[in-house]
C-alpha cells in the first residue's frame, strides 16, 4: 500500500470535492454531491480512492479495465555532465516490458500523480522527471537551457531499462510542453 502524507491526502481531497462538485453539477446531481458530501471521513476516502479515478479514466477515455496493483520509486537519472535529475516512477506490478508514459516537468511531481496513477493501472510505466534544478534534481534551473540535453539523457537512460519495451508516450502542457518538444527535437 502507498503511504501519503496526511497534507498531500487533504489537499488532494479538496482538489477531488472540486472536481466532483464541477462534475455533480454539469450532470444535475448537486443533490447527490449534497448527500455523499455528508458522509464521515472514511467513507469519502473510499469514495476518493474508487470514484475520483474512475471519473479521470472515463474523461480521458482510458481502457475500463485497470490493474490496480501498482509501485511507485524514485530513482536518478545520470546525465553526461554529472547531474542527477529526479524521476518518480510509478509502474504496473508484473515482470514483462510495457510501455511508458514520460513527463519531464519543473513543476511538483505530485501534482500529477492522480493522473499518472490513472496511466500505470492500466498498463504503462509512467516516468515524472524534474527539471535540472527543480524540486529533487541537481544542478541550477535556467530556463529551457539545458531540456534538449537533459531530455537526450533521460531517453538513453530509459532505453536501457530491462522494464521498457521501447514504446514511448510523451504527455506535456506550459512548460511540460517544452520539455516535450525538446525531446523530440
């Protein structure tokens, strides 16, 4: 079981009571939303748990059948210069390559963890790597300086996982969408 720090659950709990009132609402069932809000704390954490995932994978039109059983790591990827960027990898419990999902992102790693959540119950590794300099990585942060060599780093890293069956997913919007870019570039 993945343990989370009481904050983290809080503040993703008022971000998942956010979007189910938006959701409740556009669907007419604000008397619904009123009625499951009064229920006690366990069970709008079940609720949280089974309900809130399953409403992000019906919106990004994801396949209905999910694993459940993940694993979540962090690990560090070396880069030519010597930095070591942080990445958070959180995987679909099985031996056999699959394929993954990667976000190279200045921003919280944990912001999106309910979304990568979604992709590796269904199947994918999902790789959340920090920019040079933010959060958990090395090195100083510049702005767009060093994605495209950090990005070329990440894949030769990648590209030598036993785990990784050498189709690659690229998800990336603001800045992320630069990350992305470089990637590919």
């Amino acid at each position: 079981m993945v343990s989370y720090s009481r904050q983290w659950v809080s503040s993703s709990m008022r971000l998942a009571w956010c979007l189910a009132g938006k959701i409740s609402r556009s669907c007419g069932l604000e008397s619904a939303f009123l009625r499951i809000a009064r229920l006690s704390w366990p069970m709008l954490y079940f609720a949280y748990q089974l309900v809130v995932p399953r409403l992000i994978g019906f919106a990004l039109r994801l396949p209905m059948k999910p694993l459940f059983w993940i694993r979540n790591r962090d690990e560090y990827i070396p880069t030519p210069d010597g930095v070591k960027l942080a990445a958070h990898i959180i995987s679909p419990i099985g031996r056999e390559p699959r394929p993954a999902l990667l976000i190279r992102t200045p921003y919280s790693q944990w912001l999106m963890y309910i979304l990568c959540e979604r992709f590796a119950e269904r199947g994918m590794h999902v790789i959340v790597c920090d920019s040079r300099g933010r959060f958990s990585s090395d090195g100083e942060f510049s702005f767009l300086a060093n994605e495209k060599r950090d990005a070329k780093a990440t894949l030769d890293w990648l590209s030598e996982q036993k785990w990784f069956n050498g189709d690659l997913a690229l998800l990336g919007v603001s800045y992320d969408g630069f990350c992305l870019w470089a990637t590919v570039a």
